[in-house]
C-alpha cells in the first residue's frame, strides 16, 4: 500500500530538520479553563506529559517519523506554507518532497482511505 501524508501550516514544521525548537516556538493548542487559570500549568502539563511518555516508552514524533520512512511513506510538504514561511528546501529532513495542496488533493481523490484534520 502506497502511503503519503502531507504537512501545511504549523504541520510543516513536523518535518524541519530543527524541528523540536519549531514545534517548541509553535502556539500550543488552547489549554483547558482550570489549567489555564493556573500559572505556569501549560508548561507543567507539557513537561509532565514528556515524562511520562518517556517512562511509558512511548516514541517521539521524531522516532515515529524515521519508522514512516523506513516503510516508504512519502513526506509532503507544502510549497506554498514552505515559500510563505521563507523556509528553503535544504532546511528540511532527508527525503521530504514538496508539492501543492492541489497537487496531494488530485492524488488523495483516487485513495482507498484520506483523512483530512
């Protein structure tokens, strides 16, 4: 089975080769009402979750990336959030590609399965 996933807006920074520091720069999603009433709890729950990912063995977005690699899934980043971000080709991972929205949608129409957040 061919297998693509293609990354626009913040996704694009999943696969940045300085990816961690990006995705640390990135607005976090909207935290629920009592963690926010608390300060400093967005940070903790960040932290926490990192730890307990690590306890649990739980593999990073990173690790899950090079297995998605080494099994042939193609990286897609858009070149239009690419150009927008003033981000240059060689400042992405090995191997990801760069292709248009419309480009993805022409080849995500004929899949057996898409899914779209």
């Amino acid at each position: 089975m061919e297998v693509a996933v293609f990354f626009t807006s913040q996704g694009i920074d999943i696969v940045h080769r300085d990816f961690a520091s990006k995705l640390a720069a990135s607005p976090a999603e909207p935290t629920p009402d009592l963690a926010a009433a608390l300060t400093g709890m967005g940070g903790i729950a960040a932290t926490m979750m990192r730890s307990m990912s690590h306890t649990k063995s739980v593999a990073t977005i990173r690790d899950l990336l090079d297995a998605a690699r080494d099994a042939g899934v193609r990286l897609i980043a858009c070149e239009t959030t690419r150009e927008l971000l003033g981000y240059s080709e060689g400042d992405f991972l090995p191997g990801v590609e760069f292709g248009s929205a419309a480009a993805f949608l022409t080849e995500a129409r004929d899949a057996h399965l898409a899914l779209f957040h």
